[in-house]
C-alpha cells in the first residue's frame, strides 16, 4: 500500500469497529450513535455526509447489528445534528448498485464531502463504514490515486470489506467535474489529500 495518510482509530462515536480519522479532518465510520453528537460538536466536526438509504435493511454481520435507519430516523438525525449546527446530507450508495449507478452515486457523495470540508472537519458515514469507506476511496481516485491503492487504502486503514463495494471501487471512474473541484480544493486551506 502506497498510499499512507496518518488515520487514527476512534471509538468515540460509533460501536462497531470504530471511527477512522484521517488527517485530524476526514472521519470515515458507521452509523454514529445520538450519544455520541456531543462528542463530534467536541471533535469540531462541521458536517455529516450519510450514504446508507433511507429505510434500507439491516444486514448482519455485524452483531449487533446497526441501528434501522427508517425515513424518520433520517430525518430525526439531520434535525438532532442542525440544532448542534452540525449540517447533514444524505446521498444513499447501495450495495447492490452496478457499476454505472455505483460511479454516479460515489461521484456525488464524493464531491458532497470534499465541499463540506470547506467548513471543517466533515464525517461520512453508513452503516458498518464500508459505504462511507468507498466515498473516502473515491475522493483518492479523483485526486489521481491509482484505484487498486485506494481501494487498499479502504480497505487496511479504513473501514472497507464488503466485496461487492470493492469490487465497484476497483472499477469507479470519476467524473471531469470531481477532478477540476478537487483541484481547487487543493489550492484552498482545507487538508488536501494530494
């Protein structure tokens, strides 16, 4: 693996096999518990990008398994973060997504994320951290991160393991349009991962 960014291992926000903090900026997790909001305004965490969908079913492992994630629960998750000036967004990627509608999705998920650190330390997040890992893994590629090193990325420091989301992060191409904003990013106060 050649592509090496100091990531730390947190279990403040979430149960499952913990949060990972990249560059002191970029928080790659599962579903983060309401008790652990306070930490994130503590953390400085400025923004929140969900990937899983609204009323998606919850697959084990892992045990126990996330919490469901019902429209309400979605809703209820963007309210309880704004009243702690924590924005939400929410740009579903599904795990049985092809190819096509995988690129799409991690594209703009990826692009979601890269605009958010603009205001700060900004967390994605899915259920278990394989989704939310993908997001991290294309936002590497369109800095011009060759995909078998992201994806190997994800997958060692990260949290990816889901075969099906390597698989779609192996093959994602991103878009001119992440490229040139991920350029400019580049050139602004927010970490770049150039």
């Amino acid at each position: 693996m050649s592509v090496l960014y100091p990531t730390i291992n947190c279990l403040e926000f979430v149960a499952y096999s913990g949060t990972r903090i990249v560059l002191s900026y970029y928080y790659v997790t599962g579903q983060p518990s309401v008790a652990a909001y306070q930490g994130m305004v503590k953390a400085g965490i400025k923004s929140v990008l969900c990937v899983r969908l609204p009323g998606e079913t919850v697959e084990s492992p892992p045990y126990p398994p996330p919490p469901p994630f019902s429209p309400a629960d979605a809703a209820r998750e963007r309210d309880d973060l704004a009243k702690l000036g924590i924005s939400f967004t929410n740009i579903p990627i599904e795990r049985s997504m092809d190819q096509t509608d995988f690129n799409k999705a991690a594209t703009a998920a990826a692009a979601a994320f890269d605009k958010n650190t603009r205001t700060g330390p900004t967390m994605v997040h899915c259920s278990t951290g394989d989704r939310a890992s993908s997001v991290f893994a294309a936002l590497l590629i369109g800095y011009g991160t060759p995909n078998a090193e992201a994806a190997d990325y994800a997958k060692n420091a990260l949290l990816l393991a889901n075969g099906t989301i390597i698989d779609r992060v192996l093959g994602y191409r991103p878009t001119a349009a992440l490229t040139a904003q991920l350029q400019e990013t580049a050139a602004g106060a927010a970490p770049s991962l150039r």
